[in-house]
C-alpha cells in the first residue's frame, strides 16, 4: 500500500487526540472545521492510483465485539456520516462500495473514500465492514474478489457477502478478511447460523423481529458471531426473499453499472429496482368485488427498550439499518443505543429505562 | 424417471383425496408458506404418512416439502416431517431453507434434496455449495432467465426443475395480514387465504395467500415447451398449492400432452389446450423472467390468448 504522507499522519493523530478530550456534542462541528476538504470527497496528497494486487494475504481481525459487550455497528452512507457515527459511539461503520452493494447506489462509498474511512476508523481504534452484498454476474466474481484482495490490504477488516457460493471463494482466497452473511441471505433460525458457519462466515445478521431466546437458542449451538438488527424497517415481505418488484418491472441494471451487477430485484443487486412496490396502496378484490383500499403492512422497528434482554442473550453486534440516513438522523440513534448499551454494560439492566426515539424515526418507511 | 417428470404441489390431505393425478409422475406434499395452512400435511404426520403411501399406491413418487422461512419454533415440526418423510418411504424432500437442508445433510444423509426457490440459487457457485450438501436438483430464483439456468445446470452440474404453469411465489411473510379480515368476512383461518384474494393496482395484480404472495398471473410456458426440452430440461412443475382439483387435473393433462409431443419432437399444441388454460386463468398469462424480462409480462406468440385471460 502506498505511503501517507507525514502532514496527513499527523493530522489523524490530532483527529485521534481531539476525539480523546472533546465532548462528543462538539466533534462534529470541529471535525468540519479542522479537516476541511482532507478528509471530505477530495483525493489524498501521496496517493496514486490503485495498483492490482494479488489476492490478499493480510490477516483481518474481524469486528469481534469487545470483551464483555457488544459492538455497535452502524450504517454510514457518505464519510461524514461515518465521522459522526463515530462519534456518536459506533464501534464500527458499514458502507457500501460503489456498485457493489445491496440497495443499489444510495449511501455508496467510491474507492477514495472508502479508503479515508478505512484509515479514519484504525485511527480512532475503530472498525469498517463492507457491504459487498449484491450478487455478482459469474464473470464478475474474480473483480469483486480482486476488489475485496485490495481492500484487505487497506485495512478492511470485514465484508458483508449475500451468495454462498461467493461467500464460501472469499472464506478460501481471503482467509483473513471477516464475512458476514448478509441479512438478505434470509437467515432466521439455528441451522441457517449453523450453515453459514460451516461455510466459513464470521457472522450472520439476523432480523430485529426475532426475539432473544431465538439469539440465545442460536448461540447456545452456533459459534459464528450473531448481528442483529435491532432497528430497521420490517417490511412485510422478508428481505431477500421479495421479487415484486422485478415482477412489476425488471429493471436493467447494467444501463447503470455495465456488467456488474445482475439485474432484478434488489436481493441480486439490481440498481433502484426497489420500487417500493409494498409501500403503496393496494385494492384488495375478494372473488371479484373490491374488499378493501390497504397498503402492505410495515413497521419500524426500535427495540432499544429490550436491548438488555438481546445483550443476556448473547448478540455479538447490534446492527442498526439505514446507510441512507442522514448523518444526523443516524447519529442520535447510534447516540441512544450507545447510551443503552454501556448502561446494560455498568449493570444497570434492570434500573435503566433508555430513552424513546424521536417520533419523527420511528414512523414507518426509509 | 421417464423421458420428463411433471410434478405438481398439494397442501392437505383432503386436497390430495380430491385431486386426479393421473398427469403426473411426482407430488411435493405440503404447504410451504404457513404452519396454520387448513391440515398442512406439514404439521400433520399421520396426514402426511397417508398422503405419501396413497401417492405412492398409484405409482407415482413422493416429495415432501418444507417451510420457506422457518423460525426456530418450527423446527421441530420441521423434524418431524423430515422424520416421517423418510419413514413413509418418500422420494425426496424440497427445502427452501439453507439450514433446513444442512438438518438433512446431517440427518437424513441418504435423503434426496430438491432445492426449492425460495433458496435463492442465483449462480452456479451458489449451486455448487447446494450440491455438496446433498442437492440433486434446484429450482432456480423465480426472477432468472432461462440463459442464466443453463449456466447455473452446466456449471454446478445438477438438472433444474422448471416451472411452467401456475403462480409464481414472489415473496413470503412473517405476517398474515389477512387476519385483519377476519372479523368482517364470514371465512376465518385456516380457510382464509384459500379464498380468491387478489391485490390490484392499475392493470396488474397479484395473489394474495397471507403469508405469500403469488404473482396474479398464471406462469405460462406451454408454448416453449419444444425449447425448454431442447435445452435439456426434463423436471417441470406446475404450481398449484392454492389451485382446485380441477385446475391441477386439466392443467396437467394439457401440459402432459404438450410435454409428450415435445419429446417427440413435434411442437404443436392442440387449441383446446389453449381454451383449458383460458378457463383456469383470472388476470393472464406471464413468463417475463425466463426471457430476461419483466416478470408479468408475457413472451410468445399467443397474443390472442393474453389478450383473452386479461
């Protein structure tokens, strides 16, 4: 990898230092004002471009929680959503890169400033996985893979894969790189952790409408990690295991990414394919005769009040959703689950009643 | 096996007593979408047992099925299935579920799995993983083209079951919404989602059946029969979990004798074929997907029969 120039060294020791004394309220503001365009969309002083390089080698850590508690892992769709995730208390930050993740283009990180998160978050001690998670096309896969090799050499520490066959080529090529089994892999019981583990994934995520004796049930045989996503959207229909869309309207994804991605519906990684087909009204015909006027049934789901019981169970990470977020919607969310979850840590579970969300974050839709 | 199979879905025991099966060779046992589904042989053992002895008895071979999403509560049930299916002699069982079919791999180890589409097999490298675990054959995700099949058969090395007739699962739920309903309509669960529920906006529609959701066309294929036989295809299905008797009966004789001539290498299909599938057919015709396109929309040269099922 290439060298940093010292200028830049020095000034993430300073991010480093400021983070250790200011009170979180006042970081954001000073992150803008001290690093300025460095660590914003402009490029790196002292970076070239990207040279390929063989499949990595480099032995990823993972984003093993901390001893004792979980950690919290948050969605980041620009940097300075990450800066302030991270300063809002994430332990770690997802991201996608740009066209290769679950979702399609929102929140999608380019290669530079992937690389400037990556570099921001070991400098703070902190974490970054990647959400790789669409399916690529089988002529794709050594691309993404070489990608992956790439990244791993930066510092990457976890990617997030939706295929088991492509999951399984990373476990075997890029032996140190952590993987989570994407939550659009469907996975919702014990054997299904089971299976993701024999594959070799480091952690699977799992739905915030699963309840803790199904974590506990599932870590009392599993040993792969276990992310759940605590607050996000349940849709009605469950997350990749929905093709209404493409049904509707097939979109050609390679009009926006040539060649990468599948097309279809988002599960495969079509591009803006997601039409919110469940989020709009619906005539309801009964044998013929019009019954009703609905929309699928949605929720948000928060469930920041039973964190305690999630964290007895076992959860290794607490995900939360949403790289579409702003980064100030997603910080005082990442805020609130932080302040749940070192309390859970101190002891106080059963004297702590955590903080209701704004009402304006918990209404339903993304 | 024959030169093809033709298979097809029943939910209950009452629905396997009603239904004529003399145009198929193989029948999934089971409703894959709800543990409340009316008798789901899936919960039911001794109707289970029954189904897979009387499928059996007429020389025909037994698949059980299993749920699509499966939460922890319901594997045990899962077990139990898995249990009686290889008691009861059956031919194979079809997960949609990864951990289901790694329960089967562990336990059932002489056990044939059939992937189903709810696992999502979109790549040949998926399939291969599927393979190692026991998978003899898969139905493909619901949304890929007939290309991407044969890369994923040649790749991985293991026949696909093709569906050609019938509604296409396009998603499933946690959630039965139809229970709202409960108090104002006059049928109530277990029967509720039997009913011809349809959600419709502008000019398309889909199938409603609570915890599923099923596209308002029919899949249609009858047409390309000659093709998919062509292209190596000898497993096809017709999707009928939440069809009558009489739908399963005439759709399959028309699609037996259609599967027949393909093999035969003559592609004509008898009008009255055409007219059976009009009459069983509430919003149209689709098969998008197979082609690489939308998936309501139709590709063919029938136009005149869209036109007439729309």
């Amino acid at each position: 990898m290439s060298g940093r120039p010292e200028n830049a060294k020095s000034h993430l020791q300073e991010l480093v230092t400021m983070f250790a004394v200011t009170p979180r309220r006042d970081i954001t503001h000073r992150l803008r004002e001290q690093l300025g365009a460095n660590l914003g969309m402009e490029p790196i002083p002292g970076y070239g471009p990207l040279q390929a390089s063989p499949l990595s080698t480099a032995k990823g850590c993972g984003i093993e929680a901390p001893k004792g508690c979980a950690m919290l892992l948050a969605p980041a769709g620009t940097l300075e959503a990450a800066k302030q995730a991270f300063q809002a208390g994430a332990d770690a930050v997802y991201v996608g890169l740009k066209g290769w993740s679950r979702g399609g283009a929102r929140g999608e990180f380019d290669r530079e400033q992937l690389r400037q998160c990556i570099e921001l978050a070991h400098a703070l001690g902190k974490k970054v996985q990647l959400a790789a998670n669409i399916i690529p096309k089988p002529p794709e896969r050594q691309r993404l893979l070489q990608q992956l090799s790439e990244l791993a050499d930066w510092g990457l520490q976890a990617v997030i894969l939706n295929d088991a066959g492509f999951l399984r080529e990373v476990r075997r090529k890029l032996p140190g790189l952590a993987i989570t089994a994407s939550i659009g892999c469907g996975a919702l019981n014990t054997d299904d952790a089971l299976f993701y583990q024999d594959l070799g994934a480091t952690a699977i995520v799992l739905p915030g409408y699963l309840e803790p004796e199904e974590i506990a049930a599932i870590k009392a045989r599993a040993s792969i990690q276990v992310e759940v996503m605590l607050h996000m959207v349940q849709e009605f229909i469950q997350l990749g295991k929905c093709w209404m869309p493409s049904y509707v309207h097939f979109a050609a994804a390679d009009r926006i990414f040539p060649a990468q991605r599948l097309g279809g519906s988002v599960k495969r990684g079509g591009v803006g394919t997601c039409f919110r087909i469940c989020q709009q009204p619906w005539t309801l015909v009964n044998d013929g005769v019009e019954a009703d006027q609905r929309l699928f049934p949605s929720r948000q789901i928060s469930r920041v009040g039973e964190l305690a019981a999630f964290l007895d169970a076992g959860v290794d990470v607490i995900k939360i959703q949403g790289r579409s977020l702003s980064a100030e919607m997603a910080s005082v969310i990442i805020g609130i689950y932080r302040s749940a979850t070192d309390a859970w840590k101190c002891g106080q579970k059963g004297e702590w009643d955590p903080p209701a969300l704004p009402a304006m974050w918990t209404v339903q839709g993304r | 096996m024959g030169s093809f199979e033709l298979n097809t879905t029943i939910s209950n025991l009452r629905s396997l007593l009603e239904s004529d099966l003399s145009a198929y060779d193989a029948v999934y046992l089971g409703n894959i979408y709800c543990r409340l589904f009316e008798d789901n042989f899936l919960e039911r053992m001794d109707d289970l047992k029954e189904g897979i002895t009387r499928v059996k008895d007429q020389g025909l071979r037994a698949y059980v099925t299993s749920y699509a999403a499966p939460r922890n509560d319901a594997l045990p049930k899962v077990q139990m299935a898995l249990e009686t299916a290889a008691a009861a002699g059956a031919d194979a069982v079809e997960v949609h579920n990864l951990g289901v079919l790694r329960m089967v791999h562990e336990q059932f180890p002489g056990m044939a799995a059939h992937v189903g589409g709810f696992a999502n097999v979109y790549t040949d490298a998926g399939a291969e993983v599927l393979k190692e675990y026991g998978a003899v054959r898969f139905t493909p995700n619901y949304e890929i083209s007939l290309d991407e099949v044969e890369s994923i058969t040649r790749g991985a090395g293991m026949p696909a079951e093709i569906q050609v007739h019938g509604k296409m699962p396009l998603g499933v739920s946690d959630y039965c919404f139809l229970l709202e309903y409960e108090q104002h309509w006059p049928e109530k669960c277990p029967v509720l989602c039997q009913k011809q529920l349809f959600l419709k906006q502008g000019d398309w529609a889909m199938r409603s059946v609570g915890k599923g959701v099923l596209s308002g066309k029919d899949l249609c294929m009858l047409e390309h029969l000659p093709a998919l036989v062509a292209a190596g295809h000898r497993v096809f299905r017709i999707e009928a979990a939440y069809e009558t008797p009489a739908y399963r009966l005439q759709i399959g004789q028309v699609y037996r004798a259609a599967l027949e001539s393909a093999v035969a290498g003559d592609g004509t299909v008898d009008e009255s074929a055409w007219q059976a599938i009009r009459e069983h057919t509430a919003v149209g015709l689709c098969n998008g997907f197979y082609f690489g396109r939308t998936g309501s929309e139709y590709v063919g040269k029938r136009v005149e029969a869209i036109a007439a099922c729309g």
